[in-house]
C-alpha cells in the first residue's frame, strides 16, 4: 500500500475535535499553576468564533473554571489529569505524524492511536468512578474495585495494541 | 397441627437455597429439552453436516485441526474459485472453526477423542443451552421477578425462530453468534446499570469474540451507540453510561479490527460511524457535565450552547465531509439493501437470488413465534411502564429488531431473544399476579407470600374470616380461568415449536427421504452417491463446474476443486459460469477450457419431482451473466413471446440451446417410452427428440437423475470444431443443417 | 468342543507363535536372504506331478501334488520352487500337506519364499520337509499357493451390458527347479466358454470348463511353455488393496467390536462409453449378469448385533441385516454400481457379546478366538492384497502372545503397541498383525490371542475416573473459599 499524504483520516478527524476541546480542557488546568494566559489563550480561539463582545463573559467562565479546579480537586485526581493530558499530547503527535508522513502502515498508527485514546478514556472513567462527588452513582464499585479494574482494562487494551502493531 | 406443617412446608419452599436449587435444576431442563429439540435429523437420519454453508465451515475446521492455528490464519486455498484461489484465512470469520478447534483439543486432552465432525455437528444445539441460560440472565436484569427469566430461558430454547438456525447438522455461524449477541447485550446492562470497567471491558470481549464469529456483529455496533443516544436525548446522561460505553468502544473496536476479515472496517465504513460518533459525543458530554458542576448555571448555559453546539456541528461537517470525498465507505451494498429494499435486485442479483434474503411474509412471523408475537408488544409496553435505562434498550431494540425482521427473512433470527424476553416479562407479570394466592390484606390480617398450593390451603383458612367477599381479580375463579388459559398457551407453544422443528427445519438438504409403499423410509441419496463417485473415480485436481450454491458440498464432499463457491466474493466470476451455463455449446465451450474445467455438475429433479433443481434457479444464473455482459445473454430471450418460461416444446430456441437445458434433458427422453417423457417438477411432456450434446459426454448420473456429470471433450484430434466432429460419429444420416451447400462450379480444364 | 480344540492347538503351537510375537517389536519377515551365487541343488526328482490351475474365482490357485525322489547322497529336508519376482510378489496364501499321511495333527512343512538377488528374476520357495528324505525315499507334496492380480481383461474396455472376458498366462509345465519325469497340467474355469486358449502339439484336450494339458514325458529343469486362456468371466474382478480391521475387545462393557476398513477395486475391463444411468436402470429390470459389482454379502458370526456401513462422507443406508438363531447376514450395496477400474473405500462394523469369543482359562489368563478374516463372501471370491488385523485388548493386558493357523508365509510382520482412546491413561495393549496376499478361501483360519489382565488393570479406569473427578469437586471448593474482596464484608455493611 502506497503510503498517502495529507490522507486524513476520519477516525483521526472525529477525534480532533474531541482531543482539542479536551486538550483546551486539561491544557487550561495544567497551565493553570503557571499562568492562566494559555487558557485564555485557547479560551481565546473558541471565542474568536463569536467575536469579542463576549470576551469578558468567556474569560470569565474560563477563569472560573480554573479556580474552581485548582480548589477542589484533591492531589490524586489531579495526577489522574496529568497522565490524561499527556495522553492527549502524545496522541495528538501521533496524529500530526500521520498527517506529514503518511499513514503507511495504517495498523500500526491505529494501534498506538487508540493506545492513547483507550488509555484515555479508561483514566477519565477512574477519574469519574473515584471523585467523592460520584460516589452515589456508583453503589457497587469502591475505588479500589474501580482501580482493580482499570488495570485489568488497561491490561486487555494494551494486549490487543501489541497484537494489532504487528 | 395442620396448619403447622403446612406453615413448615411453606417455608421450605421459601428459602434462598432452595430458590437457587430450583432455578438451577429447571435451567438444566431447559438446556436438555433445547438440546434434544434440535436432535431430530440425527435420529432421523445420521450425524451429518446439513445444507451448503456449513459444508465449508466444516472444512475449514478439519484443516484448523489438522494444521494448527498460524497455518489456518495464513491458509491459502487454491482448491476453491479456480483459477484464482481464495485467501480463506483472511476472508472468513474464524470464531467458529476456532471454538470448534478449541473443544476438540480440550477433550482429547481428557483423553475423550470425540471425532470432529461429531463435535461440529453437536455444537448448535450445545450452545443453545447457553443461549437459554443467557435469555435467562438477560431478563433477571430487566425484572426482579425471578420466573420472567425462567420464562424467558424456556421460550428462547424452543422458539422455531431459533432453532430454524441451530439444529444439530446446523454448522454455521449463528450457531454461536446468536449466543454471544444475547450474552454481550447481558454484559452490556449490566456494565451500564453498575456503570463498572470491568463489565464493560467484559462486553468488549465477548463483542469481540462476536466479531469473530458473524457478520451480524454490526447489529450491535449500531445498537449500543443507539441504546446511548436515546438515553442521551432522554436527559438521561449519567456517568455510568460514560464508563460503559467508552470502555466498551475503545476495548471493543479494538478487538474487532485483530480479525483480518474486519480490518480496518470499524474507521472506514458508514456502519460503524454511529458507534464513532456517539463516542465523541459521550466524551463532549462528560466534558460539559464536568464543566456544569464548576460554574454557574446562567454562564453554563451560553457556553453549553456556543461551545458544545460548535463541537457538535463540526464533528458531522467532518463525517459527511469524509463520507462524500470517499474516504469513509457509504453503506454496503448488503446493509443498504436493509433500507432500500429494491435496491438489490436492480443492482445486486445475487444477494437478492439468495431465498434468505427476501421479504418475510406474515405468517412467518407467526410461524416462528407462536403466541410469543402477541406477547412481544405487550411486554414492551410493560417496559415503558418502568423504564429505567435497561427498559429504553429493551425497547429500542424491540423496535429495530421489528423492522429488519420485516425485511429479511434471515433476520428474524435477531428479533427472536427480544420477542422471548418481552413476551416473557409480560407472562411473568401476569402469571405473578393471578398465581398469587394471597388477597391483599383487610382489616387485621397477615398476608403471606411465597409458592402457590400450599399457601392456597393456608389462605383459605384465613379467608373465611374477612368479612367482604373477594371479587375481581382476587377471585379464585378468575385466577383459575387466566392461570389455565395461559397453561393451555404454553402448553400449545410447545407443541407448535417442536411440531415445526420436526418438519421444517430439520431436514439435512443433502438427503432427501420418502415413504415407500409400505410406509418404511426411503432414502434418497444421490447428492452422496454422486459426490463419492467423483472423489473415487476422477483424478484428484478435476475441476468442477457447477452453480454456485454446491460449491461448499462438493469441496467439502467430493474433495476437488471448483470454479465458484456460496461465497460470491466474485461476480463476475459467478457470471462467468451463469454465461457458460446460459450460451450455446459453441460459446460455452471455449469458457470451459479456458478454466480448465474437467467435469460439469447439475442439479436435474425432473424425475423425481424435486424442485429445487437447476433449471428453476436456472433465470438467476441468466440474470447474474446478463449483469455484466448484457449484449450476450439476454433474459428476455429465455422467455416465450407471451412472456412464459417454458421447457418443453414450446421453449424458446436460446433456452432450447442452452447449456443447462441440453445437460439436464440429455437422454431423459429415452427413459420413458416415446412422446411420454415427462418432467415432473414442472409439469410439462418433453419433445420426443431430446436435446443433443456435442462437447460433452455424459460420465455419471445418479440413481435418481438428481446429479448429472458431464465430462468436458478434449479438443479433437483433427481439429474440427465438436459439432461437425459428432455429427460425423452419428453419421450423415441425421443431417442437422452442419453442412453448408455451396454453389457449384462448372469445372473448367 | 471349541474351547477345548482351541486350547489344545495355541499350547501346542505357542511355542511356534511366541517367539515371534512376544510383547516387542518383533518384525517377523517371510523372506530370507541367501548368497547371491545361490543356485537350489539338484537333490530331488519329480516323480509325477500333477498341476492344477484353478481361473473359477478372482485369483488363480495353483496347486502342485508332486511325487519326489531323493537322488542325492545324502538326506535332504529343502525342496526349492522357482517363481519370478513378479509372482513372488503376488504370491500368497501357500500351504503345503503331505495328504498321504492321515494322522490328525500332522507336523507341518514350513514354506518360506526366499531370495538370493533382489536383481534377479528369479526367487524361490523353499519347503522344508518335516524330517529329511533318505536317499532314494519318496514323498508326497500338494502344495497350494494363490497368485493375486493374475488377470487382465481382453478386451480392456467394453461397454456396460457386455460380457467380460480374461486372460491369464502361464506355463503348460509347471515351474520346477528338478526334473520331471512325468507331468500333467488341469486348468479349471468358471464356465465352458473359453474361446482362445494357446495349443501346443495335440494338447489341449477340453473337457466342459476343463482343459487338460499333458501328460508330458520327461522335461528337464527350468522348461516353460507359454499358455495363454481367454476365458467368459462376467463377474465382478473384486480387489481389496487394503483391510484394515479392528477387534476390540472390552471386559467392562463385555462387548467385542469389529470394525473393517475396505479400500475396494475393480479390476476387470474399463468402460469403453462412459456410464448411461439410463441403460442400467433398464437392465435392471431383468437383472441379468452383469461384471459391474451391485452388492456384498458378509456373512457374520450369530450373535452379531448393530450392524453400521459408513464411507468417508457418511452413512450409507443401502444396506441390510438379517440376523436370527442360524446366521446373521449383512447385505451391503454401494453407493453406486462398480465397473472396471472404479475404486469404492467402504467401513462396515458390528458388534457381538464378548462370551462368544473370549475365555477365561483355568490360571487366570484369557483367551480371545476370532476368525482372521471376515469379509464378503461372494461366488466370484475376494483376493486382499494388504492386511492389517489390530486386536485391541483392555487397558494392562500383559503377556500377550497370538497363534493363528494362517500360513506364516503370508504373515509380513506383527507387533504389540499402546494405544491410546477414551478415557486411557497408559494406553490398551494393541496387537498388529500385518499380513500380504490372502483370499478368501482363508475365511475360517482363527486367530487365536492370549494375554493376562491383573486385577489392578482391571480396575484401573473406574478408579482414576474417580479420583479425578472428586480433585474437580476439591479443588472447587478450594477455590470458592478464597475471598476476592479488597474489604472484608464485615466492613462493607457499614
């Protein structure tokens, strides 16, 4: 298979948007000790859609955001948030890899692609199964069940990723 | 004292132990009558592989067994689609021969060495254990009544739409696909109701092994992604749902694509889109709902609409983008033809020749279901009166199921667990209220609950002394009428089923049977007579050229390769043959050497009135050629001015000179007396002349003239074209026109 | 009477048996190897011989009764036959009887084919006489050996509702490495239509379905005359190139189960046009003689019971079974009719009580007494080019040794193997035999197996079933005891 530029390819496209809002997200909080001015700053892009009268209101939402995360989330979570983020960091230049050269071969970018999504998406379920505040919604799953089965999860993906990198 | 003892005996049927011991026994019965429901054509006739598919499936599992796992991943099959081959172990799907595979090394390793064809013919009706036991399972999670999943289990082990594809023989896919479908939908609610990875990571797996197995696995990647999207538009967005079903799509898709025949089908096709597209939603949604519990409300609702609705609107300019520049596959032409019922048979003949993939008629709908239809929606119905989130996918699926069983017949098999768990609660619910025998309590009394005599004994006791006569549903006359009623129902249900297994759905198709005159069974078995008489008699590469459906049976039976197979991967290689089969001698011929074909097989039941012969599929294959080489064959040709399709002498001169028609009535005439030859299948007294065969010889027919083999000529050995060449052999006498009359020349010296 | 016949012959000829079938792998051939420069000594003479050729069934056998004379100096016991290596590899089934001598159990003449040049064309049957001839004494031998595949078919191809007819060659004096004073030739056939046979001098003279050549004055050593016969044969040429059968033997279920393995021919002439069903249905009808193979009839031991016919794509159901108080007969059709050069492999089985062919002896071993070969019985005869019996004994069965009365000339190797099916852990005791070139005259030969089986074997089976599955239940319960819990319940109801 000739390996294709520029093929974008529409997992990766479906994913863009979802990995940048979520990177805006978890840039903003992990910015947040040094500055909050990056997350004004991808705050920013979002707004530059709607033009700048609302630039105060969106600032706002954005540095509420910010406080509100840097006070209430207890160390654990917040190290859970640093991992998701440099998941989406490294799935991100995978990505961009693709798009410059080529997606040849395309199981092996599939594979660590969904590496960092899958891993992803199992690290904000820990997150969501051990925040205090969910506690309710989950009356079968103790944290420490919810951690046993992340990595038992997180074992399986990773064994089908080995599998299918070929 | 009586009282007493029978207080004891009350008891004893109401402890936990003995619920579980009674459910555990009765599950067992269950599982021995779905197994022995399915047994009929191995008393009848034999331990033997039924119908055309299976035959390959059966096949492939012997070589997995002889040659090991990376060999049959690898396997190359040059015995198939000849010329071309067919890279098998990257075009089927394997979950099957490996299940298969994996029991039969298990049990020799318990020193038990079952032969292999036993385990592939047995193991439908064992999985179908399984599939009861997992309705079983299914439905507890629905209701708390423990005898809906009872129900359910005994309705999903007999119910005929099930077994028409997993009777003992049946080795085909949906012998455990049909399994792994209800137990992943288990696992699915119950990874949603305890919103736990673990479940979730479970029904990615058991997805997976889905995968492995048929291609119906797209039933459940649309479903799921559906479930959620409902759930979603029902305000009904929780964190459960978000755990569930991003583990199960990140784990689950990524253990479809290790089966090569999927591939990278999950980011490239329009059926899995939704499945994508629900992901990137849920993982918004998580997003907005962490974000709602940071601000305030006036401010989320702005952001909410301004960045979630942008999010939103690019993700679907993207999808329809991506689908319009080709680089995401539209719809295949198989899911298509779901929405688009006309489409096939413009477009694709040979999905639409295929009998199992046309419209279902009503009757079937009774005919496979019994008394469960008019259950089914009263069971739904009874979900939307609880609706918690298993209830919405209960009905979700209910609806869907009905639609695609509406359009093809092959697909009532996904409506048939949702029907037995709808009409199974719906029982349950009735049953529990008339079988209680308690009234609810007037002034004083204690009401008892539990098992029904003896308490009946109990309550009557008490019942004297309430002061207001029960009436209504209360009344013992009005439970008894309902209660026997509905035994009657259930009584009859079972009879149906086992009625209609034993004559619709358990016959082999590879041998027919008839009564004799005395009432002993005959036997007709000239498929395997004809089958073994070409693996004995012809050198061990003939190739053999038939219609595509014996392709399977004769690779699988009479071990030599063919031309096409039931997999129709190649059209035109399909309608390569259908031309063959459809032209005159003279056309046909070169095709036939060009693939090196050896020998031809028909399928003829004029003699014994079996209709499912050649000659009446013998359109489709006209049809087919005439898709690709319209300017050849024309269908219209076949047909009498007046629009009839006739084989007599009536038959148009194209049908009269076809292929098919002269291999199928050579020397049939000369079987009876003359002017009498009669083909009984479709009515009609034949020509006295029966058709003559230049460029091939007859090798072999079967007892009853069911299977035909012709053997190719070789090229003559003078090299004159065939016709002449027989002509000459038959002698001048009979004169058909082969001689040109040219105009005489005076000679001049 | 069996029993006691029975045991009387294995004592007597264990000591023949064992020594080449003792548990090991023992590989018993039937040819031994001399010097090349081997050339027979003219020790004997041929008084008077009288040879007959018998072409009735499929197979040709020959039978040579022979006066001898020792004209050497000294006692001799060897007396040589001379066949090519061509018939020495389809010669089987010889058996050589002194029929003058009328005692009941007369010691036998041991026959073995040797060869002394794999090159050479010629190879030899030596018989050693059961004590050696003094000079000037005399003796009688009849000598009876079959020859397989002896046919071929002239013409080679005919059409369906033909008459089939064969040929066969050989020569008018019978092969002998002496000289013959005094000699005759007899060759019988199936029916008096013989319209070519090969004449020399005024011989032969015919005699309904007989010919006669001879008799003959002196011939020296090594004379041949080329004789060729045509003769009507429309019967099916019935080949097995290979049975493979398997008695089983079961103490437990008290069961013995045959299973035969066929790999059939037909070797008579091709069809010349390919097969008409249309034809054949008509000639069935008046059902006329035909050479095409229609069926088989096996007739079974009493007591025979589920009877099965399966080929390698199933159950064959054209087959049936008759079994009362006097014969349990098993009629079998194939799947399609059989003609010149067609093959057809077949797998038929049943199933009998185990008192009928095993006894406990007075010591404590048992004795198995099967017939050796027990295919169809058909009026044409069956020639098997390869056999393989596989006596199957229960799980521990020790010290098995076997003695048939089967020629051992035609006995090619034998050896005792485990083997492994349901439920075994070391294995049944598997006692193969392989044997070439017999027919079915040698239907009512026995095979007679004696092994010990100790009580521990026994009861091995029941006992390991046992305790495997109450490991099952234990280490169940082991594993339900063990708590996967990361707090104890306890604390969880808080």
């Amino acid at each position: 298979m000739a390996p294709k530029h520029r093929n974008v390819t529409p997992a990766a496209q479906q994913q863009q948007p979802v990995a940048t809002s979520s990177s805006n997200v978890a840039a903003a909080p992990v910015a947040a000790a040094p500055s909050s001015s990056s997350g004004s700053v991808s705050g920013g892009s979002s707004s530059s859609k709607m033009g700048s009268k609302q630039q105060n209101s969106w600032d706002q939402v954005v540095v509420n955001i910010a406080n509100y995360y840097s006070k209430n989330t207890p160390q654990r979570t917040k190290l859970l948030d640093a991992f998701m983020a440099f998941l989406v960091a490294v799935g991100a230049l995978q990505f961009l890899y693709c798009v410059l050269a080529g997606n040849y071969p395309f199981n092996a970018f599939l594979s660590g692609f969904s590496a960092t999504v899958g891993q992803f998406v199992l690290t904000a379920s820990l997150r969501i199964q051990t925040a205090e505040a969910n506690k309710s919604d989950f009356p079968s799953v103790s944290p420490e069940r919810a951690f046993a089965d992340y990595v038992v999860c997180s074992l399986i993906l990773h064994f089908f990723c080995v599998n299918f990198i070929n | 004292m009586s009282a007493n003892s029978l207080q004891t005996l009350a008891n004893a049927g109401k402890g936990e132990s003995t619920r579980t011991l009674l459910r555990v026994i009765i599950l067992f019965l269950i599982a021995g009558a779905s197994i022995s429901s399915r047994l009929f054509s191995v008393i009848r006739f034999e331990s033997i592989i039924h119908e055309f598919d299976p035959w390959f499936n059966f096949r492939a599992t012997k070589y997995l067994v002889a040659n090991g796992f990376y060999k049959f991943w690898d396997w190359f099959d040059d015995r198939t689609w000849h010329p071309l081959g067919r890279v098998t172990g990257g075009t089927l799907y394997p979950g099957l021969m490996v299940t298969s595979g994996a029991i039969y090394h298990a049990l020799r390793a318990l020193t038990i060495p079952v032969d292999i064809r036993n385990i592939c013919v047995m193991l439908a009706p064992a999985f179908s254990g399984l599939t009861a036991y997992a309705a079983y399972l299914l439905t507890n999670e629905m209701t708390p009544s423990s005898s809906a999943g009872l129900l359910a289990a005994a309705f999903m082990g007999i119910a005929p739409g099930y077994i028409s594809r997993s009777v003992a023989g049946s080795y085909d896919n949906e012998a455990i696909a049909i399994f792994l479908l209800v137990f992943t939908f288990y696992l699915w609610i119950k990874a949603l109701k305890q919103g736990s990875m673990l479940w979730g990571a479970l029904c990615a797996l058991f997805y997976g092994y889905m995968v492995a197995s048929w291609g119906g696995y797209a039933f459940i990647t649309c479903l799921l992604p559906l479930h959620a999207f409902v759930l979603i538009c029902m305000g009904r967005y929780s964190t459960r749902l978000y755990v569930a079903y991003t583990t199960w799509y990140a784990l689950g898709t990524l253990a479809s694509m290790q089966i090569p025949f999927v591939g990278f089908l999950p980011v490239k096709t329009s059926e899995h889109m939704p499945a994508l597209g629900i992901f990137g939603f849920l993982q918004l949604l998580a997003f907005l709902d962490y974000v709602r519990s940071a601000i305030p409300s006036r401010q989320y609702q702005t952001f909410l609409w301004l960045f979630a609705g942008g999010t939103f609107g690019i993700g679907l300019l993207a999808l329809v983008v991506a689908t319009s520049a080709g680089v995401i596959a539209p719809w295949s032409g198989r899911f298509y033809s779901l929405w688009d019922t006309g489409y096939a048979k413009i477009h694709i003949p040979i999905i639409a020749s295929v009998s199992e993939h046309q419209p279902t008629a009503w009757p079937a709908f009774f005919f496979d279901l019994n008394f469960l239809i008019f259950l089914f929606p009263a069971g739904v119905y009874l979900c939307f009166q609880e609706l918690a989130d298993e209830h919405v996918f209960i009905v979700v699926y209910a609806v869907f199921g009905s639609y695609f069983a509406g359009v093809m017949v092959r697909l009532m098999l996904t409506l048939t667990p949702v029907v037995c768990v709808a009409a199974a609660i719906a029982v349950a619910s009735v049953l529990d209220t008339y079988l209680k025998a308690d009234s609810p309590a007037p002034e004083g009394h204690q009401s008892e609950e539990g098992s029904d005599a003896t308490t009946k004994k109990a309550a009557k006791s008490t019942l004297k002394s309430t002061s207001k006569p029960v009436v209504g549903i209360y009344s013992y006359l009005s439970k008894g009428i309902v209660v026997g009623a509905f035994t009657i129902y259930l009584l009859m249900f079972v009879r149906h089923c086992t009625w209609v297994t034993s004559n619709a759905y358990s016959s082999p198709s590879v041998v027919l049977a008839s009564r004799l005159a005395d009432g002993s069974q005959h036997i007709i078995d000239d498929y395997r007579e004809a089958y073994q008489w070409l693996r004995q008699n012809t050198k061990e590469d003939a190739k053999i050229m038939s219609w595509w459906d014996y392709g399977y049976q004769i690779g699988g039976m009479a071990d030599r390769p063919t031309l096409v197979d039931n997999n129709t991967w190649n059209n035109t290689h399909i309608a390569t043959v259908g031309k063959a089969m459809s032209s005159r001698e003279e056309v046909s011929y070169p095709i036939m050497r060009q693939h090196e074909v050896d020998y031809v097989l028909v399928v003829f039941g004029g003699l014994l009135g079996y209709s499912g012969d050649d000659i009446n599929k013998f359109l489709w294959m006209v049809r087919i050629a005439e898709g690709i080489w319209p300017d050849e064959v024309k269908e219209r040709e076949f047909f009498t001015p007046r629009g009839e399709y006739r084989v007599d002498e009536g038959a148009t001169e194209t049908m009269k000179n076809s292929l098919m028609y002269k291999m199928s009535y050579y020397n049939y005439n000369t079987l009876f007396p003359p002017g009498q030859a009669q083909d009984r299948v479709r009515g009609v007294r034949l020509p006295d002349v029966g058709p003559t065969l230049n460029v091939l010889d007859e090798a072999f027919t079967s007892e009853n003239w069911i299977i035909r083999i012709y053997k190719v000529k070789d090229l003559d050995n003078f090299g004159r074209d065939h016709a002449s060449a027989a002509a000459f052999d038959r002698g001048i006498k009979k004169k058909k026109g082969t001689k040109k009359r040219v105009a005489r020349q005076l000679r001049i010296e | 009477m069996k029993a006691s016949a029975v045991f009387s012959a294995a004592l007597s000829l264990f000591t023949l048996a064992s020594a080449a079938s003792s548990a090991g792998s023992d590989k018993g051939t039937s040819k031994i190897k001399l010097p090349s420069t081997f050339k027979p000594p003219q020790a004997f003479k041929n008084v008077n011989l009288v040879h007959v050729v018998s072409v009735e069934k499929n197979y040709v056998k020959e039978n040579i009764n022979v006066l001898i004379e020792n004209i050497d100096k000294a006692a001799q016991d060897e007396y040589y036959i001379p066949f090519t290596a061509d018939q020495a590899s389809r010669l089987g089934g010889v058996e050589v009887k002194d029929r003058n001598r009328k005692e009941a159990n007369p010691p036998p003449f041991s026959a073995e084919v040797v060869e002394y040049d794999p090159t050479s064309n010629t190879q030899y049957l030596r018989i050693k006489l059961p004590a050696p001839l003094k000079t000037g004494g005399q003796q009688t031998l009849g000598i009876t050996f079959y020859l397989l595949k002896a046919y071929s078919p002239l013409p080679a191809s005919i059409k369906q509702d033909d008459a089939q007819f064969l040929t066969y060659t050989f020569s008018a004096y019978a092969p002998s490495v002496y000289t013959t004073t005094k000699q005759k030739t007899e060759v019988k056939f199936p029916s008096a239509n013989i319209p070519d046979y090969t004449k020399i001098q005024d011989f032969p003279t015919k005699q309904g379905s007989k010919l006669t050549y001879g008799p003959f004055d002196e011939k020296p050593a090594g004379a041949y005359e080329p004789i060729t016969v045509r003769f009507e044969f429309t019967k099916p040429v019935i080949h097995v190139a290979r049975l493979e059968r398997d008695v089983e033997v079961s103490h437990w279920g008290g069961n013995v189960a045959f299973e035969e393995r066929y790999t059939l021919f037909h070797r008579g002439a091709n069809l010349s046009s390919l097969f008409n069903r249309v034809k054949w249905a008509q000639a069935q009808y008046y059902n006329p003689n035909t050479y095409a193979l229609k069926e088989m009839k096996f007739p079974l031991r009493v007591g025979s019971t589920e009877p099965y016919y399966t080929d390698v794509i199933g159950n064959v159901s054209t087959s049936r079974f008759r079994s009362n108080q006097r014969e349990a007969l098993l009629e079998i059709k194939p799947r399609y009719p059989l003609f010149g050069g067609w093959k057809y492999p077949f797998t038929i089985g049943w199933n009998s009580d185990a008192k009928n062919f095993v006894r406990k002896l007075a010591g404590g071993g048992y004795v198995l007494n099967v017939p050796f070969l027990e295919g169809p019985k058909q009026p044409e005869g069956v020639e098997y080019e390869e056999v393989q019996i596989r006596v199957i004994l229960p799980e521990g069965a020790e010290n098995v040794k076997f003695y048939t009365s089967v020629p051992s000339s035609s006995i090619t190797s034998t050896e005792v193997t485990a083997h492994k099916t349901f439920l075994d852990t070391l294995g049944r005791s598997a006692l193969t035999i392989k044997a070439r070139n017999l027919v079915d005259d040698f239907r009512d030969r026995e095979l007679v197996v004696s092994y010990d089986l100790p009580l521990s074997a026994t009861l091995r089976k029941p006992l390991i079933i046992f305790s495997s599955i109450l490991a099952v239940f234990v280490s169940a319960w082991l594993i339900g005891n063990v708590e996967l819990k990361f707090t104890s319940s306890a604390i969880e109801k808080k």
